[in-house]
C-alpha cells in the first residue's frame, strides 16, 4: 500500500517523519515536504496528515521562525523578516496589531504575515475546501491532530498495522519541537483578532476533526 504523509508546517510532520522512516511494514512511505498539496498526491493512494488548529500553529509558526528554526535548522531571516521581528517581539504583539486602529502598525503586521512562509500559508493551502476534502475520504486514512498527538499516532498505527519499531522520537530535536521557554501567551484581543483572519482556516480545521472523530467510530 502506498500512502503519502502531508506535510503542513508546525503539526508535527519532522516527528511523523521521523516515526514513519522506522517502519517496517509492507506501506510503501512517501513523506513529502512542505510544498506537496492535497491536489498533488494521485487518487487511489493513500493519505495521512497532521492538523493543528490555526491559532496554536500561528504561535507555534511565529516562534520558530523568530529563532531561526533553531535547534534542529539555523536559517537567517529576511530582510522583511529581520524588519518584521524587531517590531513585534511576540505572537501576541503581531495578533494585536492585525487589525490596529493604527494604521502604521497594521500595515507592518500584513507585511510580517506574509514575509514568513508558515504564517502566508493557510491550511487551504495544503487542502483547499471542505468540499475538497470530502472528495478524497476514501484516501484520508489518519488525520493526526497536535491536540493528541500521541493518542492519534498510535490509532494510526494500529490501523495501518504498523510495526513495532515505529515509534514517535523522545528527542526534541529530531522531532523538532519548539523549547518549553516559547512565549504563546495570548491576550483576548489577539485570540478575538486571530478568530477573524483565520476564520476559513478554523472552519476548516473544525471539519477535519469532525471527520477524524468519524473515521474513529468507523474503525
């Protein structure tokens, strides 16, 4: 069987990857990388993606390109980058400035948006709509929430009967998650100004784990 692991920028995928490399089951792996899309993998094959809801994923986004992808990468910023970074310390800093009274200010928040790749890229656009998604269920075997992620992993796994030494990593580097020193921290005003520019984005998160849950009750 041959199944294609998504991989969408802060939802887990270096530990998927990671896990997925160990296996020794008769699945016939693809991992791709950031820039493969839902559209991109043929019918009939196989599917597996993670999913994070989009305000944890646009901390979690911030974050890591604030230091660098360090400690597993070490790529410079931008200058749009570099500019963007020096203005807004925080992830709360950049949300509240969304959708400022001032001017000045939310222009530079809509630059800094897009000047990181993880932030410009919504979860459409590894997706697309609902209706898209629908479209390739029979494909989608495992939606692998950040929520529960170790919970989701092993259903999965089981699934799919994978073997034994696929196993997530205990090494935060290799699985390349963030240092606990990481500031989430969200004001109300930032959680209501997230809510807004990430509307489509949480409807269509709220529809994966819609269908996640049914394909639990279904196994």
């Amino acid at each position: 069987m041959r199944v294609h692991l998504l991989h969408i920028p802060k939802t887990g995928g270096n530990a998927l990857k990671a896990a997925l490399k160990r296996d020794e089951s008769q699945c016939e792996w693809v991992l791709h990388g950031h820039g493969t899309v839902l559209d991109d993998v043929p019918m009939g094959e196989g599917i597996v993606l993670g999913i994070r809801h989009p305000i944890s994923r646009f901390a979690s986004a911030f974050n890591s390109r604030k230091r660098k992808g360090r400690p597993r990468n070490n790529i410079e910023w931008t200058p749009a980058q570099r500019i963007g970074f020096q203005r807004f310390a925080s992830p709360n800093d950049l949300a509240e400035a969304l959708y400022s009274d001032d001017v000045a200010d939310q222009k530079f928040a809509h630059a800094h948006m897009k000047a990181v790749p993880h932030l410009a890229r919504n979860l459409g656009f590894w997706l697309g709509t609902a209706k898209a998604v629908e479209a390739r269920r029979p494909d989608i075997l495992a939606i692998i929430a950040q929520e529960n992620f170790a919970s989701d992993f092993e259903r999965m796994r089981q699934r799919l009967k994978l073997s034994d030494s696929c196993r997530l990593p205990d090494n935060d580097v290799e699985a390349h998650r963030a240092p606990n020193r990481s500031d989430t921290a969200l004001t109300d005003l930032a959680i209501a100004n997230l809510t807004r520019w990430y509307e489509a984005d949480i409807s269509l998160y709220e529809f994966l784990r819609d269908l996640s849950k049914q394909q639990q009750l279904e196994a």
